[in-house]
C-alpha cells in the first residue's frame, strides 16, 4: 500500500464524514417532502372550511337536509351553505325517536318575506316521498359574498307532538 506522506490520515477520515453528513442530510429532506400534507381542522369558528357541496361529494346537485323524530333536524344543519348550480331539500328520516314516533309532516317559512330560492315563493311541505321539491338558491348579488336567510321548520310527529327550530340556508357564490 502506497502512503501519501503530505496528505495528514486525518483528511480522508474528514471527507468521508462530511460525505455521509451530506447523503443523509439530503435523505432526510426527501423524506420530509414526500410526507404528507398536515390535513386540515375538522372544526372551526368561523367560515373558513366551508365549501360547496358539489366540490365535495360524488352525489353533486343535491343537499338532502334530513328531517328527523329526534331534534327536528340535526345541530350540523342549521346552517346550511349551498351554492350556485346546487339544489336543496328537506326530506323526513324513516327513523323513529325512543318511543316509535315517526315524522309525520313538516313545513318550512320564510322569515320577514324573504325568499332564498329562484322559484316563487312559498311554505315548503313534503310531496311524494315525504321531501320537500328541490329548491335552487337565487344568485348572490354582485359585492355580496353570501346572505343568510332565517326559517322556521314546525315537525310534527305521530303522536302530534312538535319540534319547532329556526336554522338558516345560506346561498353563496361558486
């Protein structure tokens, strides 16, 4: 073995621990990049999770709003956001509350004459299927981001007991 007299054995010593510092230092950031994004709260105080609901089902077009024996309709329900190209309607669960009483009617109003829907206005009572007709939100004007609209639901169950609740539908842009 050939020695190099003016080359300390310190110097090869140093080059290959900067080299492996170099190597895993760089694996390291490659494992960083390749982790996963952090997801995002599932809760929140303000609007800032919000979103269509197009932009997060397959079952776009449609927000079902059930309508239930329990609590009339659930907590997560009283604000409603739908938006531009999106149809909603209230519709009674085939559920039934501690004591078998089922949903038996319903109807929706408007407060203070307002009217969320481009069709004319009017009180919303299930058709057909204990639904509500699908209803489509008008356009949000022009500098307006989003217009909550107040109503009042009265459900009506089988042993003619009432749940009376004002949630509100809140039309926003796209």
């Amino acid at each position: 073995m050939k020695r190099y007299p003016n080359i300390p054995v310190a110097w090869p010593l140093a080059a290959l621990l900067l080299a492996s510092l170099v190597f895993f230092t760089a694996c390291k950031k490659a494992e960083r990049a390749a982790a996963p994004p952090v997801p995002k709260p599932a809760k929140a105080n303000n609007l800032k999770y919000v979103d269509c609901y197009k932009h997060i089902s397959p079952d776009a077009g449609v927000v079902e709003i059930a309508v239930n024996p329990l609590d009339g309709i659930a907590q997560v329900d009283e604000f409603v956001a739908v938006c531009a190209g999106e149809r909603v309607h209230w519709k009674a669960s085939a559920a039934a509350d501690s004591q078998g009483n089922r949903v038996r009617s319903f109807e929706i109003k408007f407060a203070n004459g307002e009217w969320p829907f481009q069709s004319a206005q009017q009180a919303l009572v299930p058709a057909g299927e204990a639904a509500t007709p699908d209803q489509e939100p008008v356009k949000v004007p022009d500098g307006v981001r989003r217009k909550a609209y107040k109503y009042t639901i009265v459900v009506t169950l089988t042993n003619k007991a009432t749940i009376t609740l004002d949630p509100y539908v809140i039309p926003m842009g796209s």
